[in-house]
C-alpha cells in the first residue's frame, strides 16, 4: 500500500516521445503537494534505461510541488525508458516512466518497377525501400486509372498493402484495364514523416513477362549430319500459356571450366525451337541458357532459364610428339625397345587426347600389323626385330588420329659433348651446363633422375631441347634436397646421335653418410696408435675437407685434434698408463659432418721393475729436498748460535770497556759458587797461549794452583766491569793469544792470589770455525746419553767459581731456571 501511495505521487511529461536519432530531448517530473510520503529534502533522480542520467533540475513551485527537469542533449537509443525515481532508504523508487523512440524519416522507394504475369492474371510490382527507418513504417502501392499519358486522374484504384518485411505487392486482375494506363507509385510513412516514389505509368499488357523456355540436348540417334568439332546442338520447349505469342529469344554459354564470362547469341525465332551453336573449342563442356519475350509488341524479358550442359564434338588430335628410346639387345635377334613421347599441343584447341598407338610395318607387307602399344600412358615398352630401324607414333581420340610421328632409332656416330657440370641454384633446381660440339647439334635429350642405390631407370624424368645452340638448361621437374640425381645429355644429330654423357649431382648436398671406423693398430702405456681405412668418394658429393678426431678419459676430460682429408692413422700421445679412453672420428665436408662409432680402448699398466724405478726417484727426490732443507737451516745465520755459539774475542772487541747501565729490576742475585770466605777477584792477569799446545794450569804464586774441571770454564773480561777501560792492544809476534782468564784473591787475603787460564787455541770472535771440544758450552755438557745436563759444581776442586755476573755481557742476560745450576 505504501508503494502504491509513492507510485501515484509524480508523473512524466516528454516534450516529443519519437525523436530523430541523436536530437535532444526534455523530460520533466511533477511530484503533488499531497504526497504525504515526501520530505521537504526529497531529491528527484533519472535514469535511462538502467543508468542515472545527471543534469536534472529540481524546484518547488507556487502550488508547493516539486518538479524535476533533465534534457537528454543526444538520444542514441532506438527504443529506451525513461524513469523518474526517488531515494527510498537505500534503493531507488520509480515515480513514473515514459517510452522515447528515436529513429529517421522514411527515405523516398525507388527502383519501382511492375509486371503483368499471364499465370496470376495480376500485376507484380516491387521496389526497392532505402534504408532501416528505426521506427514502425507502413508502404502502401497506391495507383489510379487515367488516360493522356497520366496526367489526368480517373478512376482510384484499391491501395495495396504488403505483407510486413516484403517489398512487392500484387494488384489483381479485376482491378486492372490490361490495355489502360495506370499511374503506380509508392508511399511511406512512420511517426517522422511520410515519403512518396516517384510515379510509374504504363499499360499492363505492355508489361507482359513470360516464363523462360525449357532447353533440350538433340537425340543423337536423330541427327543426319554429324556434328563438326567445336559444334553443339540443342532444342527447347516455349512456356505453355505463350505458345500463342509473338516471341523472340536469346541464347547465351559459358565454359564450365575457368572463369570466361557469358556470351551472348541472339535474337533466335522461337518458332523453329532448335538451334546450332558452332565456333566453340573442341571437346568443351558448356552451359547454355534462354529467355525470351514478346515481339514485336511490347514486353518484358523472361528470366534466364536453368542451365543445359552440353560438351562440343571433338577434333583430331593436333599435336607434336618429342620422343626419345632406350634399347637392349635380348638376343642376336630380337631387340627390347622403351620408347618414351611428350605430347605438345599446337594450337589452342588441338584436341582432347584419349590415347596413344605405337605401330610397325614390316618392310614388304602390305597387310595391316596389330600395334605394338595401345596406351593413354606416355610410355610402352616392346619388343623388334634386329632390323627394325623405324616405328609411328600416333595419338588418336573419338574424332580421328593425328597426324603419325616416325620414330627413328638413330645409331650413336656423332661427336660428344664437351665437359658436363652441374650447379645447385636451389633446394628444387639444378642446372646442368655442357661444352656444345662440333658440328652443332640440332637438338638434346636431358634425362635425370634419382641415383643409385635407387634402381636403374626408376621414375626417369626426361626433357628435349630443340635449341641445339644452347650450353645448358635449368632443371626444375621432380628436384627435391637431399637426393642424388643421375642426369643424362645427349646430343642429337640429323641423321645420328652423339654418345650420352653422365653426371651425379644434389641440388642441396649432405653430410657423407658415414665415416671410417677407427682400428687400433699399437697400444703402449701413454700413447696409442689408431688407423682407418677412407671411405670411397660419393657419387656427387663434395669431397671430404678434414677428419677431426676425439678422445675422452674416465674423468670425462675430452680432447680432440684436427687431421687434412689425406690422413689414415694418429698416434695419441700423453695418456695415462693403465686408463680407459673413448675415441671416435668425425668426417667433415663443405655439407657438414658425420661421426664414426667409438672406439673404447685401454693403456697398458706400468711393469713392477719400472714402478720400484719410479718410487726409489721418488725417494731420493724427497732426500734431496729434505737434505737441501737441513743445509739451509743449518747455514743460516740465525739458526748457527742454537747449534754452537760464537764466543766473543774480547781483545777484538769493544765488550771489554763496555758496561751496560745496570738497572735495578735487571740485577741477577744468584747463589755463589764459591764459600764465604772466597776473597773477590782483585785482578785480571793477561796471560799468553804457548806454541800449538796449551800449557797447563799456573798460578802467578808459586805457592798456589787451583785446578778447573775441564767441563766448566769462565770468561774474564778485562779490567773493572763496573768502570770502563781500554782494551789491551794485541802483542805482536804472536797470533794465538788467550786473552782471558780467572784470578782468584784479595788484597786483604793474607793467602796468594790464584788465576786460571784456558787452553783454547781459537779466537773468541772468529768465524764458523770448529768450536772447542770440552768448554764449547759453559753451561751444559752432553751426557753419555745425548742429553744436556746442567754443569754443578765439583766439590774435591780446591777453589770455587767467582761471581761470574761482574762480566759486562753477564750483566745483560736473563737467566732463567736458576734453581737447575744447584749452588751456582
């Protein structure tokens, strides 16, 4: 109840509901003032079809309705509706539609055009309407009687209608004055305006249109006369209801075959209904068609009628035969004979071949001969006498024979040809060149087809050229890639031939169909020696450009090498004893490359002799390295003191006035060697090394000695180690000097002062010479057993080491594991 209530609130008004197509159009909606279902805000929306439509206009008027007005600027639409709607909640609510149309004026019909058909008694007119209007239009055939050539109206005429979608309308016979003018056109109208034809006057038995004639093809049986080639014969039957009328006809044909246009024969009288036609090609197939109308009175063409298909009488065949033979001897006897024709054609109607006859008279016999062939093929094989020279070719069909072609089986007497070549051009072609001879051939004979190891004589393609000055041809007939073609050329004479000359070609080359198979011939443990035999070179093939040939270890590490064409073996070198290779060759020409079948081989294995050879180089290799290694170590500077140390020469030296500062974190306190009533060293004697031979301990008292065990030994440098002093000059005439030494005393002891001295022979400071046996180190000895021992002192000697550290370069060295040295 409420939609209803809404719905009956507001209604459209359309300013024209049919329009042309694409003009403007204006629309307005009108809410009343006593819609109790409207707010004061209520927004009025359009919608065309199922879009909304922007650009409405809404107020409130005096009377307190609302309208809304929306102008469409272009209606493209042929048919759509218009909707007023109103937002109620969350849809749209439709107040109102209207139905617009759009479309075009009716355009004029024209093309008017009216026949009387005798069958009906009615008078058919039909037109042609223009285009699509868009909008519902009516047509309407109106005419009147009149006389003066139309321009007076007398008597209207019942409109007629026809039937929706058709353009043609039938006035019937009891409206019409057959031998009246009639004045006839068209009129249409729809919603945008109405159009009128122009106006037809005519009478409408001027207007007669016939049916068309029924064509026939003459019984053969009645025929006196036969037909001439290119001759056709037909027959018709008029339209029954017109056999009473005055007519004439028109014949036209066309060939079935091709695209020739219609050719027109005409005027015929129907009165003899029957006709000729001649002038066409020979063995044709035609189509024939008729129309008539009347005459000599007025009327219209009849529509053409259904097609008759005749085919033309035939002619002899006008042909030139090319022919060319091949002959084999059976016996001393009889002779087998391939004779091989082409048919050309001389003129353009020369006449349907149906079949070919090969005949042979014996010298002397007048009797005919049963032919040797009987053939629609264009080639037969037979078999003569040794002293047939000669046969006829003739080629026949239903009209007759052409004229015979002899065929004569020349001797090969003539000169041959110059040099035969051949040359690709593409995939499908190739041309084939010759040097001509002397004298001038009056023709060639090319023949070619696929090579061996196809079958001889197998799908043979043959050409003659009739141009004996010509150096070459292009063949293009039955070429295709990758085929080896066997071709042919023979010059022909007048009275003979020349001998046949051969040649291999491809018109696209390929690979050699297979390469030679390796053989392996030596083997040893690093190389391998391989042969093959070449393959044969190929009938028209290029020859080959190189062998390349491959090798692969077990660790899939492959090699390879290029060999010339001329090669037959290889030797690989640098294998591995004992290891499996894959070897195969390739064969390669200007067409491509083809592998051979691998070759699997193995090295032999090193013998056991050879391998104890190898490893002992091996062992004294790795000697000599680790000898090399020892040396150096050894000699280097750095590593001799670990070994041996150099002593120092104190007279050669500047150690002697050398005193290191002696700071108090470096000050060594070790334990001392001697008792505590051993009186400090109070002098340093300088004593002199005898001759060769070192002389024994003394002392400077007489009532005094101290022996040394001979694992210890001191170094005394001279002079104070706390104060600096001049190192004692070298005396002269001597060159071993000892230059050190050990006094031990005090003045204030009232015993005598004791001194050491050491019989080393070798400067302090010398080179990598041999160091002294038993005091080469001060501090360690080697065991009996290889192991440095720690030098304690011995307890039955008479005196006890002094403070070794008052010695310069003493002070300087730290001194590590103190508690090894015992009472040091």
């Amino acid at each position: 109840m409420e939609q209803e209530g809404l719905e009956e609130c507001g209604r459209i008004k359309v300013s024209a509901p049919i329009v042309r197509l694409g003009d403007p159009i204006t629309a307005s909606c009108i809410i009343n003032q006593s819609c109790s279902h409207l707010g004061p805000e209520a927004q009025i929306l359009w919608k065309l079809g199922a879009e909304l439509q922007p650009g409405g206009r809404q107020q409130r008027l005096a009377d307190g309705t609302q309208e809304s007005t929306i102008t469409l600027p272009h209606l493209n639409h042929s048919q759509a509706l218009l909707s007023c709607c109103l937002r109620w909640g969350n849809s749209l609510q439709i107040l109102d539609q209207a139905e617009l149309q759009a479309g075009y004026p009716p355009a004029t019909p024209h093309n008017l055009s009216c026949a009387m058909n005798l069958t009906t008694s009615s008078l058919i007119c039909q037109w042609e309407p223009g285009p699509d209007t868009h909008l519902p239009t009516n047509f309407t055939l109106k005419s009147f009687k009149s006389r003066r050539g139309c321009q007076t109206q007398e008597d209207p005429i019942t409109n007629c209608v026809p039937e929706n979608g058709q353009s043609r309308c039938s006035i019937p016979r009891k409206h019409l004055q057959l031998y009246q003018n009639m004045s006839i056109w068209v009129q249409v109208e729809n919603a945008l305006g109405t159009s009128v034809s122009p106006q037809l006057c005519l009478v409408p038995m001027d207007v007669v249109k016939l049916e068309p004639p029924t064509l026939w093809a003459l019984d053969p049986k009645t025929e006196v006369v036969p037909l001439q080639p290119g001759c056709l014969r037909l027959r018709w039957e008029p339209w029954k209801p017109g056999l009473y009328i005055e007519q004439k006809c028109e014949l036209r044909h066309q060939p079935q075959l091709g695209e020739t246009s219609w050719a027109l024969v005409g005027p015929l009288p129907s009165r003899t209904l029957q006709h000729e036609l001649c002038g066409l090609l020979p063995s044709t197939a035609y189509a024939l068609q008729m129309r008539c109308t009347r005459w000599p009175l007025p009327g219209l063409w009849s529509n053409w009628s259904p097609s008759l298909e005749l085919t033309t009488a035939q002619r002899a065949p006008i042909v030139r035969m090319d022919t060319w033979w091949r002959q084999r001897q059976l016996d001393p006897r009889t002779v087998d004979v391939q004779l091989f024709w082409k048919p050309t054609p001389l003129e353009e109607d020369s006449g349907q071949i149906q079949g070919y006859l090969v005949s042979w008279r014996p010298s002397g016999q007048a009797e005919a001969v049963p032919p040797l062939c009987n053939t629609t093929e264009l080639n037969c094989t037979f078999h003569l006498p040794s002293e047939a020279r000669e046969v006829v070719l003739k080629a026949y069909n239903t009209a007759g024979t052409s004229r015979p072609t002899p065929v004569v089986f020349l001797e090969s007497r003539g000169p041959p040809l110059g040099r035969l070549h051949t040359m690709a051009r593409d995939p499908h072609s190739l041309w084939v060149g010759w040097e001509p001879p002397n004298p001038q051939p009056r023709g060639y004979v090319i023949e070619w087809g696929l090579g061996p190891p196809s079958p001889s004589g197998s799908h043979q393609t043959w050409r003659m050229e009739h141009n004996g000055s010509i150096a070459g041809t292009l063949l293009q007939e039955n070429i295709r890639p990758f085929q080896l073609y066997a071709i042919t050329v023979t010059p022909l004479y007048q009275d003979t031939k020349g001998p046949s000359q051969l040649i291999y070609a491809y018109s696209q080359e390929t690979a050699p169909s297979r390469a030679p198979e390796l053989h392996l011939k030596h083997i040893g443990k690093t190389w391998a020696k391989l042969e093959w035999v070449p393959e044969a070179p190929e009938l028209g093939k290029s020859p080959l450009t190189h062998y390349t040939i491959f090798w692969t270890n077990a660790q899939d590490q492959s090699f390879s090498t290029v060999l010339n064409a001329s090669s037959h073996d290889f030797v690989l070198h640098g294998l591995e004893p004992a290891s499996l290779y894959h070897v195969h060759l390739m064969a390669a020409s200007r067409a491509g490359a083809t592998n051979s079948t691998s070759l699997t081989l193995m090295t032999l294995a090193l013998e056991e002799s050879e391998l104890h050879t190898l490893l002992g180089l091996f062992g004294l290799l790795l000697l000599f390295i680790c000898l090399c290694g020892a040396v150096r170590l050894c000699c280097r500077p750095s590593r001799k003191n670990a070994l041996w140390p150099s002593v120092p020469d104190p007279a050669h030296s500047s150690l002697g006035s050398w005193v290191p500062t002696i700071m108090a974190e470096e000050t060594f306190q070790l334990p001392s060697l001697c008792d505590a009533s051993m009186p400090p060293i109070t002098k340093i004697t300088v004593l002199e090394e005898e001759e060769k031979k070192p002389g024994p301990w003394e002392s400077s008292d007489s009532s005094g000695t101290c022996g040394l065990p001979t694992l210890v030994q001191a170094y005394v440098l001279q002079g104070d180690p706390k104060a600096a002093s001049t190192p004692p000059e070298p005396q002269s005439g001597t060159s071993n000097q000892v230059l050190y030494g050990q006094v031990l005393g005090s003045p204030t002891s009232p015993g005598p002062g004791h001194y050491l001295r050491c019989d080393s022979t070798q400067p302090l400071l010398g080179g990598l010479t041999p160091s002294p046996k038993c005091y080469e180190n001060l501090w360690f000895q080697t065991s009996p057993l290889g192991t440095s021992e720690p030098l304690v002192p011995n307890q039955e000697d008479d005196c006890v080491f002094g403070p070794l550290l008052d010695f310069p370069l003493l002070q300087g060295l730290r001194i590590n594991g103190v508690e090894g040295l015992g009472g040091f």
